[in-house]
C-alpha cells in the first residue's frame, strides 16, 4: 500500500502541505477562490514545530494496517479498504464523538523521542490534527490521500520533498 512517507530533515516548515491539501478539498479547487467558501475548506495535513527539535514536522493519518481508530468508532463512520489499505471516513454515519481522535498512534514513536530528549509540550498531548473535528457539519476529517488523485497535494506541493507518496518500505 502506498503511504505518506514524511522526511522530516527536509521539511523547512513552510506550510505549503497545508495549503494545498485545502484547496484540494475546496468547492473550487482554486487558490485564490478556496479562502472565500462556505464552510472554508479544512486540510488534513499539519505542519507542527518542535522549538527544542529546532524541527519542523508535517503530520498526517498513516491508514495504519491495524487502524485503532476503525476499531473503536461506535458508529462505523471509520473503514479500512482491504484493497488499497485506506482508512475512510463516512460523514453521514459520524456522530462527532471523537473517539478515534483519542487513540491515534500516529506519531506515537515522535512522542518517545521527545521525552527521551526532554521537550515534551502540552500541544503534544493531541494527535496533531490527525483526525480533526468539522464542527460545522458535525463530523471529523482526516486524510483521504487525495481520493481520485494520482498524487496526493500536500506531496505535489512540498519544495523539498519531505512528503513522498510511496510504498512504506521505499523511499
């Protein structure tokens, strides 16, 4: 299965991820036009820095194999494609619960490495957006790898190349 395979050492923090991934989810998939819709497009991308890193760090859904989140949705909003290893969201069937939200593992092995070097934040006790509430139509988003694109935005915008779509093994 192909995946967002993130390369923090290359990500300088300029948010163009978070852009593009709006857009790509805007009404108009336009730059100039998404910023003036009704409800504002959302991204599902979030670029976090980690001041005692001096890092920058895009975080996005892994569409984990084992997917917790699928698992713990009381209303099977969440699904995993056993064809292309997607975790799906179903906005009809969610309830806003955010349950899903509280078991994310997505940067689990992120959060070890911060407390082994002692820059833990309060921010980090969220999931970084990963599943991110939509209070306006009452429902979560979270990544969908850009369904019907051959290559997802947030990966065709990065300038240097700290996202790449790609299976989890390669580089």
């Amino acid at each position: 299965m192909k995946d967002v395979i993130i390369r923090p050492e290359r990500c300088m923090g300029c948010h163009s991820c978070e852009v593009a991934c709006a857009v790509a989810h805007s009404k108009s998939k336009n730059l100039f036009l998404a910023p003036g819709e009704v409800p504002v497009p959302k991204k599902r991308i979030s670029v976090e820095h980690i001041p005692a890193l001096e890092a920058s760090m895009p975080i996005t859904c892994r569409h984990c194999e084992d997917a917790p989140c699928v698992s713990v949705c009381p209303t099977k909003a969440l699904s995993k494609d056993t064809a292309t290893g997607t975790v799906s969201h179903n906005p009809e069937r969610c309830v806003d619960c955010w349950t899903c939200s509280t078991v994310c593992t997505r940067f689990s092995s992120l959060y070890q490495l911060i407390l082994a070097v002692g820059c833990w934040t309060a921010s980090m006790a969220c999931n970084y957006g990963v599943i991110d509430r939509r209070t306006e139509e009452g429902t979560v988003i979270k990544c969908d790898l850009c369904e019907g694109r051959k290559l997802p935005a947030c990966v065709e915008a990065c300038p240097t190349h700290a996202l790449v779509f790609s299976e989890a093994g390669r580089r």
